[in-house]
C-alpha cells in the first residue's frame, strides 16, 4: 500500500494561494476610553490579505502592532502556496509552527487574523457571503450597544445610551469597575438614560473582588434591574466565577470568556460551571475555526453563547451559529469598521443582518482612507 499524502501535501492542490500581506493600522479614539482596569487613547487594526488568483480574502483582528511581522511569518512558513480550500489543515499547521513560542495572546490573534481571512477568501471563490457557506439559520443576529466607557461623563454615559435606544438597540451595556464609590450612580444614571424596559448589561474587566462583586450584584440588580454581570471577577479566577454564578440574584446573568484563545481554555471554563454566557472572540480565539470550535463546547453542555466585539465578523457567525444570543456591537470596534471598510452594516431594530448580495464578509478595505493610520513594524 502506497503512502498516504501528508497534511502538507494534500494543501498543494488547485486554488493556491498567490501571495499574503500584514499591515498595522493605530486609530485614535474620538475621546479617552477605559474600563475597570484598563484606559487607552487608541486602537491598533491588524488586517490581512490573502489572494489566490483574482481573488483576495481580508481578515483582521484588534491587536498590538507586533502581530503584523508575526503573521507575515506565519504567511511565508505555512499558508502561501496552501490549498486556499484546505482551512483544517493550514490551521493544524499554524498551531504547530506555534509551539515553542506559545499559541496564546498575541500569537493567537495572529493565527485569527489569518483565519478569518482564510474563509473570506473561501466564501469569495465560491461566490457565497460567509454566512451562506456556514450555513445560514437567522435572518440577523441581536446586538446590545457597548461603550458607556469608566471615562465618560454621565451625560456623555446617557447620550450614547439613549441614541442606541432610539435607533431600535434593545439591549446596552456599560463598563464600571475604575473607581467602585461611582458605579452605583452611574449604573442608575445609565437606567434613568434608557428607561425601564431596555436591558442594562454591566462589564468590570475583572476589577472586583469576589466579596465587592457579590455586594455590587446585589445593589446593581436591586437599584437597576442590572441583567448581565461580565466579569465581575477576573475571568482568570474560575473558582470566583463559580461563586458568582451560583450567588448572584435570579435574573442576572454571569458572562465570561472574551480572553478565551482557543478550546480547551472554553472547556475548561465551562467544565467549572463559571458562567451562564459563554462569551469568544472570532479576532482572539482562532478566527471562524476557532469560534465554530468555542459554538460547539457551547452547544454540548448547553448555554447560550455570545460574540465579543468585531461586529461586523461576528454578524456572519451570529447568523449562522445555534446557540448565539446576542452580539456585541462595541462603539470602539464599530466605529472603526464603519470608518475603514466598505460594505460596513449597521443594526436595524436591534440586529445585524449580512449583505446577502457582497460575497465573503461583505467587506472591502479602504486603503487610501486608512493611509494616515498605517504603523509601520
């Protein structure tokens, strides 16, 4: 019996992929933003292009500037000349040229970065939107509106709010955590904002202790009609999940997972009974492979499921997963979409609905417009 091809081998087939590029782009916020443990005045883009003849597939992930010469490696060692259709395999790879170095954080973000490009340039030879090659069960995918940053004055809390609101967003979720002797104010300030029946989600980045987040649950839930706590406690503290998720009033759900890097770490988290809402990120976890993976675990125990920021890759895969109950629609996040990507979608009546007409994720880089942002590395 001959010898069976090689995963590398089986890549080198029809539709190989021509050339691949990685470039930085540093967007400053409109205003100073932070959350519970963290402030920043800028965001850094990483986008990637990867074409197989005439066809270019685009994908990007919210990083440092350092994982743009890191993905060209990536590039250059295991996808150009790949298979464009041979995705499990150049993912497989990818993980393995990861191994001395570590597969997590920045590394994982790279490997996102290219995957997520990976299945743009899929759905784009095969002439289909990404969510109709997934697999399509629901027209759109709910949003809740995401900002209501630690750095933002209450009125600019209540603008943000009450705009999401008046544009048909049901659902809106606040940062807190920085300075704990505000948050009770400023919870009721963001519910006085939005009235009785728009859901209030609230984030601490992991900024309370477990006994400040048991009280804060409490008096959030009583005061607010708080509905969402995301890590109360750092996301790392599964023990301290547990707690919560088993202390926390009725109706307050205890939501996790946005650092999430690949499968086993989704396992683990719900192995420990931690959350009632798993939450990944398409941009960290491993591209569409690796949400599809986190979507799965989901669906096996089951519980909800919930996408973290990048709106306009998780509205593909919100569309198309099982078990997804909302996406986040993070103002950072969209307004830098809207700003450098034709073919940018907007919520209608609180969801985000694919372009079923724009093959791939729909998208198409601005590079002229986004010249002046381009961070060189």
């Amino acid at each position: 019996m001959g010898r069976g091809l090689s995963c590398f081998e089986m890549m080198l087939s029809s539709s190989p992929i021509r050339t691949g590029s990685a470039i930085a782009y540093t967007i400053p916020t409109d205003s100073p933003e932070a959350d519970g443990t963290f402030a920043w005045r800028s965001t850094t883009l990483i986008l990637v292009h990867l074409q197989a003849g005439d066809t270019t597939g685009v994908g990007y992930t919210y990083s440092d500037k350092t994982a743009a010469p890191l993905i060209r490696s990536l590039l250059k060692d295991a996808v150009i000349g790949a298979d464009a259709f041979a995705i499990p395999c150049i993912f497989s790879r990818l993980r393995h040229l990861q191994r001395n170095y570590g597969s997590d954080g920045l590394a994982a973000t790279a490997l996102s970065a290219i995957d997520i490009a990976l299945w743009d340039l899929k759905a784009k030879l095969l002439v289909q939107p990404l969510v109709s090659l997934l697999g399509q069960m629901r027209a759109g995918a709910p949003v809740y509106g995401s900002g209501g940053f630690t750095s933002y004055s209450d009125d600019q809390l209540q603008t943000q709010f009450s705009n999401w609101v008046a544009d048909g967003i049901p659902r809106v979720k606040m940062k807190i955590g920085s300075d704990p002797q505000r948050d009770l104010a400023r919870v009721k300030s963001a519910r006085e904002a939005i009235g009785p029946d728009t859901q209030l989600f609230v984030d601490a980045n992991g900024a309370y202790s477990r006994k400040q987040a048991l009280w804060f649950a409490e008096r959030f839930a009583m005061e607010s009609n708080v509905s969402w706590f995301e890590e109360p406690v750092s996301s790392d503290d599964l023990a301290g999940l547990h707690l919560m998720r088993n202390r926390a009033p009725a109706g307050m759900d205890i939501a996790a997972g946005e650092y999430g890097w690949n499968a086993m770490y989704f396992r683990r988290m719900l192995a420990a009974e931690a959350v009632d809402v798993l939450q990944a990120d398409a941009t960290r976890c491993g591209g569409v492979t690796g949400f599809l993976d986190a979507a799965a675990i989901c669906d096996a125990h089951p519980l909800p499921f919930s996408a973290h920021c990048a709106p306009s890759i998780h509205m593909h895969l919100g569309c198309s997963v099982r078990s997804i109950r909302h996406l986040e629609y993070f103002y950072d996040h969209a307004r830098i979409e809207q700003m450098l990507f034709d073919g940018f979608t907007a919520p209608k009546d609180g969801a985000m609905q694919p372009d079923l007409s724009r093959p791939g994720l729909g998208l198409d880089f601005k590079t002229k417009d986004a010249e002046k942002f381009k961070d060189d590395i």
